[in-house]
C-alpha cells in the first residue's frame, strides 16, 4: 500500500499552494482531484465549442507573498498584473468609472464633491486595510489562548491599532460592523457610486446594504494585495494562475492525481484516541498518510468524508449550522463578436450593473424568499478583450457573476426555470449592450446547485462558507476547527472556509501549510 506524508484533497488553488509549501520542506505529498482539471472553481473550461470562461473570472487579491515564495513568475504567473477599471453602468452610457490603485485611485463621472470625498474614503480605507493585511497569512488563534505565539500575534494586532491613533482606532472599531449602506450615505451622493462601492463587500455573500454583518471588514479583505482592490485578468487568463501553482507544485515535487474522487478519509481508533491515516477512493483503493489535509469546504469534509460516527455531536452540530448556501449565478455567452456598450469605447473593464443600493437590496430581499429579481444586479467582464484564446479569432466570450440567486429556488431548478433566469440577465444586459442579444452564439447559465455539482461544493458557494462576524477570523469555520487543525488528530483544512477566506488570495493554503510545519 502506497504511503505519503501528506495527502491533500482538492486542487483548487489552496490545495496546490498547500501541497508545494509542504513538499518544498521535503514532504512526500500526494494531491488528489476529483475532477478531470485542476484549478477548482478557477479552472478554465470550454462551455461552448471553442469557447472557454471560468467561473473567478478576475484575480483582485492574491497574495503577492505566496507568489513569491513559490516563484510563481519563473512558472509563468505575471504578477504585478494591470488592473482593470471599475465601471458603474448607466442605460444612457453616464457611466462612474473607477481606475487605479489604492490612494492613488481615481473617479470619472461623479461630482467634484463626490471626487473628493472618494479621495478622503480610500485614503481611510487604506490605513484599515494595511492595519489588517498582516493577519490574513496568520493563524488567527482561539480566545483565551495563552501561548506564547499567540499572544504576540494578539499584542500584534493590538499595538497596530493603537499606531492608527485614538480617533481612527475609534473610527475603524466603528466602521467594522457598519451596514454598507450607512458607509456609504455617510460619504457619497451619487446612488450609482455607492452601488458600486459596496459590491465588493456583498458579492458571494447572504447580504444586502442593509446587513449588518461584517461587510466593511470583508470590503477590507478584498482590497488587500497589490491592486488594492482592482481587479485584473493576467495576460495568460486566469488558466495562466492555476499553471503556474501546477508547475511549482510538481517541480517541488508533489505528485497530482487527476480524477482520483476521496470516498471516505480513513479513521482509525482505540483507547488513545481517533486519528486520520489515510484516505479511500471511490473506486475502493485506500492510500496511507501520517496526515490528509482537506481544501474542500467544512460540510463536506466532516459531514461526508469523516462521517458523524467519528464526530463529537457539539462539533457536528455547529458544522451542520455553518451557512453556506451560495448566492451567485454565472452567465457565460460565446458572442459572434466585440460587444458594444452604450457610452463605453471598449467595454474593457469589471462593468457592474445596479443602478443604486436600493436595486441591490431588493435583488437580496427576493433570493431571502426563495426567487430572484427581475431586475437583477450582477458584474461583467470580457476576459476575452485580456487573454484571446478564450475564444476562436474575431469572437468573444462574456462571463457575469448575476447576484443574489438562490441555491434553493422556490418550485425548484427546472431547465425552464434556468432559461427564463438566463434570458431575464440578457434582457437586463442588453439594456446596456443594445446590439448583444443578435451576438449570441450560445449561452450557459450556472445556478448554485451547477456549481456545487461540477466542483464539489456545498451549496454551490465561492467561500465554503458565509464571510460573516460569526463565520471570520479566529472563529472560521468554526470553534475547534478555526486553526487549521481539527478534533481528530492529523487531520487539517486549507480551503476557503478557513481563515481568511474565499477569493483567488491563497491564504488558506499558505497558512495550513505554516501550521502543519510548526
């Protein structure tokens, strides 16, 4: 029987920065993938013929750490990366349009009091954002946790704020759980800017403006890195990240297995305890770890792999209530040709439609009831215009991440509930785009449910999990699993519903990896 040091399963990106941490410092480690392709809900797939699109569709945050401590760029990863602009869309091309980076950002299509106030907002932003930043490739440790790396890392922390002063301390203590909404009023005029300011706090996420649940604090996770919260597609497509965490993994030497679905993480007992020894396939074959380290998200781990047998029923029930049923919907469209939006030269950007915070929140309060909006909310990009081979020459791909659908839809996911949702997002598209629906070579539409059952996540949701007060830091996923370890010994986690998060950042991964080295 096979024998490794560590076997880890899934290879999304955080499996495979996990992996390659591990097997640089000499590990034997054996990725396993249950798909035919790597990359999880980053890989590239083709969904009509010649036609490609993945369902991240940009890179905002990735850690430029981990980048270089895999050498990313020798394994062909363009990292710093140009950012695209931001594009608040208006029906009669009045667009707001955000560009740059960080501090030195700047706004089009506002007013000058707009304009400055938005100067004021990043330059505030940004003080909490590097506040923050360190922690998110730490392990976040328990309350009440009195070794001694974990009350530095909380003195860390606690002098950091102080540095900020007594006004801005205040001042971020105040805004960390303020509703999106009042950040935004308390600051801008424009409906359209404020729109699309808070996006990137709600997007993949059961919130609304009005949520008061941690929003700003996941805003500030989403503007860490070095785009600052811009978003950009490498000149390779994303297909071009998930290669380059593929070639350093197996130069460190990782052997990947593709196709190699996990049955069942083998557990063994007796009078000292449980621990992990391996893992089953679904064909029968069972291979032999001192540790397994799952990337998948927390239900499925504990709740399919280990089986409740081997689980404190505490722990299972908190697992059970972890809130993870996905939001979002992605549209794909092979297009016969460049799309042409009202008011836009190229429509080269990360184009949001929803036209004030009110269209947002009641997109929200329909998904709450089990629908979803006929005036739906959603985000747009052509990665096409960035990496041609996504699509045959002349022709182009457009990929929408369509908010606020619900993983359970009231009367269920028939195809013809599907095909009314998918022609109801081209109608709202083509409000903006007059000419694209005579464009359209082929459209898909992915509900939660599809994404849960093409990547093996539950409910279909980006993060494995809600990016919630109650569901971050030292409490994500939950307690006795929130520091990469788990009750039973030798088994870990490294996927998105661990600290910090979901989102191509690959901080999971990179901190599993720090833990299981310590």
């Amino acid at each position: 029987m096979q024998h490794y040091d560590t076997i880890i399963i899934g290879a999304g990106h955080n499996g495979l920065i996990c992996a390659t941490y591990l097997a640089k410092k000499g590990q034997r480690v054996l990725l396993l993938e249950a798909s035919e392709t790597l990359g999880g809900l980053a890989a590239t797939r083709e969904f009509h013929p010649g036609f490609k699109a993945a369902v991240a569709h940009t890179v905002s945050h990735f850690s430029a750490k981990v980048a270089r401590d895999l050498n990313l760029t020798a394994h062909g990863f363009d990292s710093p990366m140009v950012p695209m602009p931001t594009v608040g869309l208006n029906a009669a091309g009045e667009h707001v349009v955000l560009t740059g980076i960080g501090v030195d950002a700047e706004i089009i299509g506002v007013s000058a009091e707009d304009a400055a106030s938005y100067r004021q907002y990043r330059q505030l932003l940004q003080r909490f954002v590097e506040l923050l930043e360190p922690f998110w490739l730490k392990t976040m440790p328990r309350v009440g946790d009195t070794r001694w790396s974990s009350l530095l890392t909380f003195a860390q922390l606690g002098l950091k704020m102080r540095l900020l002063g007594k006004q801005d301390m205040g001042e971020f203590m105040r805004l960390a759980m303020l509703p999106a909404r009042d950040l935004m009023d308390e600051n801008f005029d424009s409906e359209l800017l404020k729109a699309v300011l808070s996006w990137d706090g709600l997007i993949g996420s059961k919130m609304a403006p009005r949520s008061p649940n941690a929003s700003v604090l996941t805003l500030l996770y989403r503007m860490s890195g070095e785009l600052g919260g811009a978003h950009a597609i490498p000149s390779g497509g994303i297909e071009s990240l998930v290669q380059a965490l593929y070639s350093a993994a197996t130069a460190s030497g990782v052997e990947v297995k593709i196709g190699a679905r996990v049955g069942r993480i083998l557990i063994q007992g007796n009078s000292d305890g449980l621990k992990t020894t391996g893992v089953e396939l679904a064909d029968g074959e069972q291979i032999n770890a001192a540790r397994v380290v799952s990337s998948t998200d927390p239900q499925r781990t504990f709740l399919e792999l280990v089986g409740v047998e081997n689980l404190e029923i505490e722990f299972t029930n908190r697992i059970r209530r972890l809130r993870c049923d996905g939001y979002v919907a992605k549209l794909h469209l092979a297009l016969d040709g460049l799309p042409n939006f009202t008011g836009l030269a190229k429509p080269d950007g990360r184009m949001i439609i929803a036209v004030d915070m009110d269209a947002i929140e009641f997109a929200f309060d329909d998904a709450k009831y089990g629908g979803y909006s006929q005036q739906p909310v959603m985000e747009i990009v052509v990665p096409s215009l960035r990496h041609e081979s996504l699509a045959p020459e002349g022709k182009h791909v457009l990929s929408a991440h369509v908010m606020y659908v619900p993983y359970k839809l009231k009367g269920g996911w028939t195809e013809d509930a599907r095909a009314a949702l998918c022609q109801r997002v081209i109608d709202t598209v083509a409000v903006y785009a007059p000419q694209i629906k005579a464009q359209i070579l082929h459209s898909e539409l992915l509900t939660p449910q599809d994404l849960e059952q093409t990547h093996q996540v539950t409910g279909g949701h980006w993060h494995h999990g809600e990016l919630s007060v109650d569901q971050m830091l030292m409490m994500r996923p939950t307690y006795e699993a929130a520091q990469y370890s788990t009750p039973i010994p030798g088994l870990y986690l490294c996927g998105a519903g661990s600290h910090p998060g979901g989102g191509l950042m690959g901080g999971p991964g990179h901190n599993a990896a720090r833990k299981i080295l310590e």
